[in-house]
C-alpha cells in the first residue's frame, strides 16, 4: 500500500446539477414532462433543495466540510428563456453563484447543460436537430461574456455520450413513438410543441442527438475557449464500466466505439475529458446482465462496485490523451457507511491510476445534497449531506466530514 499526496491544485469537489437542486426551473423542457398526465417521472421537481434562493449557505457548508470545488449547473432555460431573449438578470444569479464561490475559497466548475433545455429549443426539433448545437454555442458565448472571469473550470455538456449508451445497451428504445406514448404528446403540448418535433435529451432518437450532442460540444467548446479568461474546458461522459461475458468482446468493443471512443475522440482537442462512472456493466449475448444473486445493490439498482472507477479513468486517458478530472462517482445509500465503503474504494482506485502516471486533476462526489433524481424523483439519496423536506434543513453526513477530512489531507491510498 502507498500514500499518494496529491498536487495542492487536485480538485476535491461534490457536484449538482442546475435541475436537480434548483427548484422551479419552469422554462425547461423537463418541467413540461413532469407535469404531463402519466409522465413517467414518480413526482415532479417542484422547489427542489431551493438552491436557487439558498446557494449561499450551501457554498459555504461545502467549504466548512474541507472540500475545494463545487460543480454545479448554470441552466440554459434560464438565462434564454425565448429564443434570443438573454436574461441579464439570470446571468447576473449565476455572477453571484460565481462569487459566492470564490468568497469561499472554493473553485467553481460550470456546467453548461445538465440534460434540460429550454422548452422552445425542445419544441424546434430539440436534440435531434442539428441546428441546436448552434443555438448551445451561441448561449455558450453569451454566458461566458457575462462570467467568464469567474469561471475556474468549464464542463460543456453532461454525459453527452448518456443517449447513445442508454440505446446500445439496450436500455432504451430509438425513439419514444408520440403514439403510443400519451404522456409525451401531452408533455409536447404542454411546451408548446408539435410531438412529432419535440425532442428534448434523453426523450428522443437517441443516435441523432448523439451527433448534435457531439456537433455541440465542438462549437460550445470553441465559444467557451474564446473568452480572454484561460480556464479549462472539457465534457463529462458517463462510463459505465463494460465487462464482456466470454464470447461478447466484440459485442462490448462495438458498444464502446459507437458510445465512448467517438466521445473520446472529440475531446482529444479539450483540456480534459470528465469521468462519470457508477457501477460496472456485464454484457452478454443479449445485452446488458442483471447483478449476480446475492450482489449488493444501492437504491438505484445498480450493482454495488466502486472498483468501475479506475478502469474507466484509465480507458479515459488512453483514449482522449487529455487530463482526467473525475467529474461525477458516488452512491445512492441509506446506511451511509456504504457511502463511505464505497468512495474509499474508488479512491484508491484513483490513487493508482495516479501513481501508474496518469494525469488526474480531480475528484468530484455526486453528489453534495439529496435532490431532484430525475424519473425516481426524491427517494434516492446520493447525497453527502441530507435534506428535510419540510424545512429546507440541511445536514451534513459523516460521509461528508470523512470526505471533508480526507480533502484537506489531499492524500488518497492504493490500497493493493
Ligand atoms: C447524472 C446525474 C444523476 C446521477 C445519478 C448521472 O448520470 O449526471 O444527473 O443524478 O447520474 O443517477
């Protein structure tokens, strides 16, 4: 076992998303889902963790537990509510989210899309429309004009590789057909959309938005890098660990070319790619293999296996040749000594990575409260500090002290 002390600049964060805490994020295309008949989310998102009102003191909790970094979500819906209508006032929100940051010694990461979009951009043919990745790269300038000088590190799309992974695997069908689907006609509707155009991510034909996604990220990029302010640009992917049953190699390599290498290539150019890794995938002739009886799972199903990590971080590097930054791991838990069991394991999976040399900049935990899971609504609970609902009162969990602890020794083990 070794003891690797990290760089002072190594990145100790926990992550959010700009829906998921948020709240009443009503000028997206998500919001217009949740409230359609039969939707197919458990609840809707409604105030989230009102962390729109309530950053502040999250920022500074996030300092006080001993981490550096928070990356959080500057929501698109927002800020261009109507096509070429650019809220000054919105920007001016996310300026203080910026500030408020720096105020508090932590290093801020700005996502520019977290899966939602504003509803015109769905209605308009949404992600399946080529015509949206210039319409991200012009929002893109935009924002970054209003904040680029506070801005430490730039993510431009969240798992833009999410679509096409959910497809070949398996997981979901190429496109949900308004026909059979009510509710996505009647959330269509809702945003004001033809169904047969409304094509919000996630919710659409999957290998389309895969190459606007990719278009997108290439011309949101080069927006972001022409800001006078030097930060580092990159995209997050989500990297499920795939391991081939005997005889399914082929079968993973081809899933990988079409779901990450293509990712992987596009971000050759970037400053570094983002590692989102949860659980490992075993692949058989039929696709993707439940858990094995007996395997331990966490709230979302997945199979318990923090040692996806350092396999995805390696295959990232060696692809992409870029830094890594670990832009999203963690757990959904009720007994939160699983939290931990499961971050210190995947930490000492980052502690080899680094010692065999390669470039990791970071660690970001998902994530820093329990918020809005998406379809599962508010049941599954990643975070490292808990919330009630009642009152909006936050507490942190000792998964966050220990998380916290181990930050500010900037010290992380192999454990092997
Ligand atoms: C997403 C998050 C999500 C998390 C846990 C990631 O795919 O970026 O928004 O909450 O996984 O499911």
């Amino acid at each position: 076992m070794a003891r690797i002390q990290l760089h002072p600049d190594f990145i100790w964060g926990a992550a959010t998303a700009a829906h998921q805490v948020e709240g009443n994020n009503i000028n997206s295309d998500y919001w217009a889902i949740e409230h359609a008949p039969n939707t197919p989310f458990v609840e809707p998102s409604g105030d989230a963790c009102d962390h729109y009102h309530r950053y502040r003191e999250d920022i500074a909790m996030l300092a006080r537990l001993g981490l550096n970094a928070y990356r959080f979500g500057i929501e698109w819906a927002r800020i261009e509510p109507e096509e070429g209508h650019f809220s000054i006032s919105e920007l001016d929100h996310y300026r203080r989210v910026l500030a408020a940051c720096h105020e508090n010694r932590i290093a801020p990461i700005a996502t520019f899309h977290h899966f939602t979009s504003p509803r015109w951009v769905a209605a308009e043919g949404g992600w399946e429309d080529p015509k949206t990745a210039e319409r991200f790269a012009r929002y893109c300038e935009h924002a970054v004009k209003h904040l680029g000088d506070l801005i430490h590190t730039a993510c431009t799309i969240n798992e833009a590789n999410l679509g096409a992974y959910l497809y070949l695997t398996g997981e979901t069908r190429e496109k949900i057909d308004p026909a059979r689907s009510r509710w996505f006609a009647a959330a269509a509707r809702k945003a004001g959309a033809d169904p047969d155009r409304f094509a919000p991510f996630l919710m659409c034909h999957q290998m389309k938005a895969r190459d606007t996604m990719l278009l997108a990220h290439r011309l949101s990029a080069a927006a972001l890098k022409s800001s006078p302010h030097m930060f580092p640009v990159g995209i997050t992917l989500a990297l499920a660990d795939f391991q081939p049953e005997p005889g399914c190699e082929q079968r993973v390599a081809a899933i990988r070319a079409e779901c990450q290498d293509i990712f992987f290539e596009a971000a050759r150019g970037d400053d570094f790619v983002g590692v989102q890794t949860y659980t490992r995938q075993r692949i058989g002739e039929k696709g993707v293999l439940p858990p094995e009886p007996g395997a331990e799972t966490t709230i979302m199903g997945y199979e318990f296996w923090p040692e996806a990590l350092e396999p995805t971080i390696r295959y990232a590097s060696k692809m992409a040749q870029v830094p890594v930054i670990v832009t999203e791991n963690g757990i959904a838990a009720t007994d939160d000594t699983r939290r931990v069991e499961y971050v210190r394991r995947a930490l000492n999976g980052v502690a080899r990575c680094i010692r065999d040399g390669i470039d990791v900049r970071g660690y970001c935990y998902w994530t820093l409260l329990d918020n809005f899971e998406w379809n599962s609504g508010y049941k599954p609970t990643f975070g490292i500090v808990a919330i009630d609902w009642k009152t909006q009162e936050r507490t942190p969990r000792p998964s966050a002290r220990w998380l916290g602890e181990i930050a500010r020794a900037n010290a992380i083990e192999t454990e092997d």
